[in-house]
C-alpha cells in the first residue's frame, strides 16, 4: 500500500475541552453524585426522545432491568430475546428470574424474526425485548401488531400489566440514542427503552444509560386495583393521591434505583430534613452529577456528532458498492440511525476467512471488531440449554460478520484509510 501507516482505533470516545471543563465544575461544586446536574440530564434525555420523564441510571444494564421490575415481572412470567445480540438484551431476564426465550433473527438480517416471535408467545409472555442493533430501528409497527394480535392470552398480575394490557415491548435501544421510525424519536415508541451512555456510545457519560417509557394508555391518575399480588414488586406501596402514572414510573425508579429509599442525598441537605425512611430492600444503580456533566456537554454536541456519522456512513457505502460484502440499511423512508455500528458480511467466507481479514486490518494498524457473537455460542446460555443449531440464522449473520470503525474522532483522511485497505485486503482473499 502507498498510504503512510495509520492508527486507527475503533471507538474512542469523543470528548472535548467542554466535558472536561463541565466535569471538573461538578466535582468543583461539592456535589458528585445524583444532583442537580443528573436531574437537568434526565430533563434534556426526555426532551430529545419525546417524552414526559426519564431516568438517568449507571448502564443500559440497570435500565433493561428497571423496565422489567417496574412492570413487576419476574418468577412464572416469559420474556422473548434475539439470539443475536449482546448479554446485557437477554442478561436481565435471568436477573428478575422469568424464563429467557430466545428467537432467531430473519435470515440474512440482524432483526428478529417476527413470525418466530409471534409463535413464541404463551399465556406466560410478559414481555418482548427488541433491540435496534446498530441504532437501526426494529419494525415497532410490527410488532404492536403482534401483541395487539395476542392480547387474548395475556394474564396481567400487576397494576401496570393490567393498564398496558398485553405484552410489553421493552426495547434494548443501547445503540439508538438520536434513531427515529417514521418520524417518531426511538425513546417515545416501545412501552419502554433503555439506553446506553457507555464509553463507546455515540452520546456517552463514560458510564450510563438512560430509561424512558411510552405509556399506551396516556398519563392517568393511578389507581391500585391489585394490592397484594405477588408478582408486585410494589403491591405494599402506598400510592400518592392524584399521582399519575408518568409520576409513579419515576418515583418508583428512583426508590429502586437507590435502596428503596425515600429521600436522594440532595433531598437531604434541606434544613432538618435528614430523617428517610427504606421503602423496599432494592438496589444501587443511580448516575452521579460527575458524569451527568459529560451528558450535559454531549447533549449540546450530539446533533452534530450524528450528522458527521451520516456522511461517514454514505461514503463507506459509495466505496464498497461492487465489493462483495453486504451492509446494513442506516437510512429509509421509514427510519433514521443513529449509525452507532458499521456492520458488514463478507458474502461467502467463514469465520476463520473473516478472522483473517481481522489480523490484516489489524497490521495495517486499522482496529474492527465483531457485533456479535449470537449468545447460544456463548457459555453461561448454553448452560440455560440454548443450542446454536437452533439459531441458524444467527450463527449464519455471525459467520462473516466484521464492524469496521466509525466514531467521530476520525477525520476524512482516516475514513479513505480504512477504506482503501478494507478493499485491498477484502479483494485478494
């Protein structure tokens, strides 16, 4: 190759002297962990997806999770997953204790089969976690359709179960902070999405995710009709008078997402208001003012920061038109990525051929990675029972698959690199 030998690594994140300048006021203020600043984030998150509330956590993780226990699923109860995805979009399921159920993508698509997901649901189904992998939107029309189809086998066991009235769509949109489906924000379509923040993200806290939730039946006045059922996670709770449903989501978040308690630290430096009570024996899972403050900075970048993902996105796909590789539809009539991932096949070749192309890149100082390996390959589901044979579609996305860099931390001339040696190197295998 003539090109001077670049580094290219494959998602630093992007950060500049704002964050940092924003970070250190935060720790400078005398208050770094949940306050004012997480509180403003979780403010501007909702804004820019479209809904009423958000809550700030510490992953996508805890995010995924949340949305489960604040429906109050758990022991009994099924939730439906892709095979082909990260641990995190199944991970939580085994985390409420409801049983995983894990269905294979289309073929020769990263989404979920729909059809398979349409005969995987019992009167047992719960829920259903889609996940818009490389913050391409899945088919929300879809599969509305299909739970609406279903409802006749749904048994709610909670007051939020009862409300929705059919399986829930909880959305691993860890990818897709800033992606819309016909014109609506990811974030304000699935009952509820979970969000990453993570170091690699496109918008990131270095640790963080953010959960918001899209309430089919509008904001009502709660009424609680179930008290005691055991499937409750909150059936003791009393119930502010005229508290609404968007008001309950968030309150209750809060208590889970911080040992049940009923006053954060900031609600306690109020003059004699140190006394709190522990309403549940919950968890510890909250976002700290030092990394809401990175946010914060993002949020003021992060249209800029998709835009630039855009064109990097159109000119490796004008590049590798005639190559015989297959790339991912970013953009639609019906939907907008957020262009987290640069995904791409090599139509024919094994694993092993893609490892290799792996290990060129890599000498030619150009980092890819592989999203993913479908997790009935991975040992903790295989000891669930899940068997790849079952999944051929997965492991056949799996078999070729190569993401190659696309952060906004590289300049044009990084961008023709990459390209010109992917195609080299692709061309005389």
């Amino acid at each position: 190759m003539s090109m001077k030998l670049r580094n290219i690594p494959f998602s630093p994140p992007d950060m500049t002297e704002a964050e940092a300048d924003e970070a250190r006021e935060a720790i400078l203020s005398g208050w770094i962990t949940t306050g004012p600043r997480t509180k403003e984030l979780e403010r501007e998150v909702a804004a820019f997806v479209g809904t009423a509330k958000a809550t700030c956590l510490n992953s996508q993780s805890a995010c995924g999770e949340m949305a489960l226990r604040l429906l109050g699923i758990g022991e009994g109860d099924e939730v439906i997953v892709p095979a082909y995805t990260y641990t995190a979009s199944a991970s939580v399921v085994d985390h409420v204790g409801a049983t995983l159920v894990l269905v294979d993508v289309q073929p020769d698509r990263l989404e979920m089969d729909y059809d398979a997901v349409e005969d995987a649901i019992t009167a047992r189904t719960k829920a259903i976690i889609p996940v818009d992998l490389a913050g391409i939107p899945c088919d929300y029309d879809r599969l509305f359709r299909i739970v609406e189809k279903k409802k006749s086998l749904f048994a709610p066991r909670t007051d939020l179960q009862r409300k929705i009235g059919r399986v829930a769509i909880c959305c691993d949109a860890a990818h897709a902070f800033g992606a819309s489906w016909k014109g609506q924000m990811v974030g304000s379509i699935a009952d509820f999405s979970s969000f990453s923040f993570h170091a690699v993200k496109n918008f990131t806290t270095a640790e963080g995710g953010a959960l918001t939730w899209n309430l089919p039946f509008g904001d009502e006045v709660v009424v609680k009709e179930l008290d005691g059922d055991p499937g409750n996670t909150f059936s003791s709770l009393p119930v502010i008078e005229g508290e609404t449903w968007n008001e309950n989501l968030y309150r209750k978040s809060q208590l889970l997402s911080l040992h049940g308690q009923n006053k954060d630290a900031l609600a306690k430096t109020k003059l004699g208001a140190w006394e709190y009570d522990i309403i549940g024996t919950w968890y510890k899972c909250n976002m700290t003012d030092v990394v809401a403050a990175i946010g914060l900075v993002q949020m003021k970048r992060y249209k800029g920061l998709l835009a630039r993902r855009k064109v990097m996105i159109e000119r490796y796909n004008d590049a590798f038109r005639g190559l015989d590789v297959a790339v991912l539809n970013h953009f639609g009539a019906n939907h907008q990525s957020s262009g987290h991932l640069y995904i791409v096949r090599l139509l024919g070749r094994t694993r092993e051929e893609t490892n290799r192309v792996i290990e060129l890149m890599a000498e030619r100082g150009v980092a890819t990675n592989v999203h993913y390996k479908p997790l009935p390959m991975m040992t903790a589901y295989k000891k669930l029972g899940f068997d790849i044979k079952d999944f051929p579609n997965a492991y056949h996305q799996f078999e070729n698959e190569i993401t190659l860099p696309l952060n906004t931390k590289m300049t044009d001339e990084d961008l023709d690199y990459v390209i010109e040696n992917f195609r080299d190197i692709v061309s005389s295998l």
